[in-house]
C-alpha cells in the first residue's frame, strides 16, 4: 500500500516529474459534486412528459455519455422526443442548478498541487463542452485546466477509450504514461482499454460496484477517504 506523502516531500518530488506522464481528471463526480444536478435537470426534464425519475434508476446511467444517457431515458421510460430534445430540455434545467456547484476538497487540492508543478492534465468527460466550461467555473478550477475532452467530441463515449485516448494525444504523452482519475465504472472500464493507470474514487459505494477491483488505487469509501496526498503519491510512482 502507498502512504501519504507529507505536502512538503510531495511537492518537491512534482519538481522533478517533468512532462513524461500526465493525469486526466474525469469531471461529474470527480471535479464537481454534479451528480444531484445532472439528477435534478433530468428528473424536471422527464416530469415534462409525466415521468419520474427515481435515484435507484438512475444510477445505471452514472459514468456514460450525456447522449447515451438520453438515449437510455427515452428508452427507459418510451418517450416520443428527439434525443436533441431530451438534451436540451436537460441543458435548460441544468444552466439553472450549476452556478451553485460545489467541488471536491481532496481533488481539487491535487489538482492545484499538479498544476502548480507543472504537470501535465487535461478534464476527459462525457458531459457537453458547454457543461464543462460552466462545471469548472462554479468549482473555481477553470483556470488550471486548457485542455478539455468531452465525449461529444469523439466516435464513442465511455466505456470506450476514444475520450481519453484524445486527452492523451492533445497532451502529447502516450497513453501508458497517463493516470486517469474516475468515479463510475464505465470510465474505469474506458480508462484501462486505453492501456491507462486509474484512480478510482467511486461516486456509488454502497453496493460497491466489485469490478473497482481492477482499479491501479481504489477509495472504497468514495470521496469521503479520498486522499490528495497519497494520490499524488501514487502518481508518482506509477
């Protein structure tokens, strides 16, 4: 098991990390507490065709694709609408939720610490760029991050490794010189068929979804026992 690394040993180590391996940050679950927005936006979205969405049912659509989501919705629940329409009834409830986000400590600190030592990260998420761009801005990490992927940017989303094979290549360092940081199975899933290390920190925990096993460093306890120190630890020495 990897031990925390004290804040001072730790930072000195990022001085010497250079730009051979970087790390790419899923963003719902992992960056923002946006989990019970995207809940909220879609649950308004489906009362306007006199549905209703549970948590329970949701939670088999958490990690995928915002389309694949619409897709699995309309499905779901046999509504006669567009996915471009699903999407935008969602985007319109969700504009309103979003400023009011909050972030993550123990992420957001190894965000700032990597950053500041100049290691290379990127945000890979199946969300909309537009989503993105507001989610970063209400967690005030906006500005540690210039490279985004969203998942409609390429052929497949998550659990594919198109999102985070294109972080890779946008970086410019190979995907086996990657840790990805993820809270959902099917970005843990996307994460390792692109020949990538994972932090998993899973947003669902109880039932602990088994296949967290495959993870490179697992938080069973979720967010709550997630540790930026010994994460950069980890990163460190992968």
């Amino acid at each position: 098991m990897i031990e925390p690394l004290p804040a001072a040993a730790a930072d000195a180590a990022t001085a010497g990390f250079g730009v051979s391996r970087a790390v790419i940050f899923d963003l719902d679950g992992v960056l923002a507490d946006s989990e019970p927005v995207h809940l909220a936006a879609e649950q308004a979205m489906l009362a306007e065709h006199g549905h209703e969405l549970s948590k329970a049912a949701k939670q088999r659509f958490v990690g995928l694709a915002n389309t694949e989501i619409m897709q699995g919705l309309k499905d779901l629940f046999g509504i006669d609408a567009t996915i471009d329409d699903l999407a935008e009834a969602k985007a319109r409830h969700q504009r309103v939720l979003i400023a009011d986000m909050d972030g993550f400590p123990a992420t957001g600190e190894l965000v700032r610490r990597l950053a500041g030592a100049g290691i290379p990260i990127a945000v890979a998420s199946g969300s909309t760029p537009e989503n993105i761009d507001a989610s970063l801005e209400a967690v005030g990490l906006a500005d540690c991050f210039t490279i985004r992927v969203s998942a409609e940017e390429v052929p497949r989303g998550k659990p594919a490794p198109d999102v985070f094979l294109e972080a890779a290549r946008r970086l410019g360092v190979p995907p086996e010189r990657c840790v990805v940081v993820e809270d959902a199975v099917p970005g843990l899933r996307a994460a390792l068929a692109a020949g990538m290390r994972c932090v998993a920190i899973p947003t669902i925990t109880n039932p602990l979804d088994p296949e967290f096993a495959r993870a490179h460093l697992l938080f069973p306890g979720g967010m709550a026992t997630a540790d930026a120190g010994r994460i950069l630890a980890f990163i460190l020495a992968a």
